[in-house]
C-alpha cells in the first residue's frame, strides 16, 4: 500500500488518518458534495466507503468516479482506519 493515496468517504476520521504511516489517507465526512469531496475522489487511488456514515447520493457518486476512473472502491461497516486498511489489502 505504499505509495498509495486512500480516500475514506463517511464520519470523521482525519485524526485516525494521521496516526497511519504505509499510506496516504484522505478523509471526508460523506453527507454533502462540495469542492473537498471532488478534490478527494481525484486525488484517491482507491476509494473506502463507510456504509453506515455516508450519504446514498456520495456514496453513487462515489461509485460513478471509481467506475468511470477505473479505481477500486471498498465498501465496509468498520470504523477502524486500521482494520479498514487490513479489509482492503
């Protein structure tokens, strides 16, 4: 995963991120979509989706960049920055 740019899409989770060293990690909150949110999924070579923290309008549009860019996308219920990291390698 090194070398890697991650984007975590739902809650808040930057300071979890920080505390992550083998990759980049971007975060966002996953209610609305604005500028940050387009930044994110540009910038993301693989795409997290928390299930339970997300809206359904991020979360398809979300799925429409992974597709249309040709990135994997991740869904998962965990919370855990780590755990998510372990579900995705």
């Amino acid at each position: 995963m090194r070398g890697l740019t991650i984007g975590i899409i739902g809650g808040n989770r930057s300071e979890q991120a920080e505390q992550i060293t083998e990759c980049d990690i971007l975060t966002y909150g996953g209610t609305d979509q604005g500028r940050e949110f387009d930044a994110l999924l540009n910038e993301s070579d693989e795409l997290v989706i928390l299930t339970k923290f997300v809206s359904h309008a991020a979360m398809w549009k979300a799925k429409a960049h992974a597709i249309t860019e040709g990135k994997p996308i991740h869904y998962t219920k965990s919370i855990n920055i780590h755990r998510i990291l372990d579900e995705i390698k």
